[in-house]
C-alpha cells in the first residue's frame, strides 16, 4: 500500500473540544461550536479524498504534520484526537484503536500561510 495524504484544516485543541451546560439540572459536556464546524469541514475535505473507497482493512501508522497559524506554544499530541475521530468517522479508519492504528505520530511544520494538517497514513509494515 502506497502512502495516502490528505490536507484538512488546522484542528481545535482536545482541550476545546467540549463545553459544558446544564440541562434538567444535571451538568452535561456537548461539543463546541467551533469543533462541530471544524469536524464538518474535515470530514468533507477526507470523502472528497477517500472517496467510495473501503476502510482501511490492515494495521496503519498515521503522521500528522501539523501546520499552526501562528507561532504560539502548543502540544502536537493535544491536536491527534479530532483528527483520528475524523478519520473514524470519514470511514477512512475502522477505528482508531491499537488494533488498527500501530503509531501516530504528530509533527510541527514551521507556521505557514495555509495553516491546517496533512494526514500521512501508510500500511505498518512498510514504515521505515
């Protein structure tokens, strides 16, 4: 199997992934508004690429090599989880347990004009 790659947009932090409300007096986590739109685009963005194709079936290593908008500090393993659920979700990953997913491997580019994450995904045993 080929490498496959795919550009998405620069995902929210896990740390602002949810917020938190209360309904029926019970305090309950939703998703973010920002995290619902971010996670829309990006499912988007992963069918237009995937297209009709089947999950991948075989132990995969994913690198992300993210691309921040500005030069702020920010820990690259915190950008990992909305990726990977989007991948789950875009069908593109059965899942992504150990199972499935061997290693990720989030990366920092230097801060560019396109801020967003290109997802590597290759095949475990062909990884180097």
């Amino acid at each position: 199997m080929t490498e496959w790659r795919c550009w998405l947009p620069f995902p929210p932090s896990v740390n602002n992934l949810f917020t938190q409300g209360i309904v029926r007096g019970k305090v309950r986590r939703f998703p973010a508004k920002r995290y619902k739109a971010w996670r829309r685009q990006a499912i988007t963005c992963l069918r237009a690429a995937w297209r009709s194709k089947p999950p991948y079936a075989e132990q995969v290593v994913v690198r992300l090599q993210l691309v921040p908008p500005d030069k702020r500090p920010r820990d690259a393993d915190n950008y990992a989880k909305p990726v990977m659920d989007a991948l789950v979700e875009a069908r593109v990953l059965v899942d992504d347990s150990n199972k499935h997913v061997t290693e990720v491997r989030p990366c920092w580019e230097l801060p560019g004009k396109q801020a967003g994450v290109i997802v590597h995904i290759q095949a475990a045993e062909s990884r180097g």
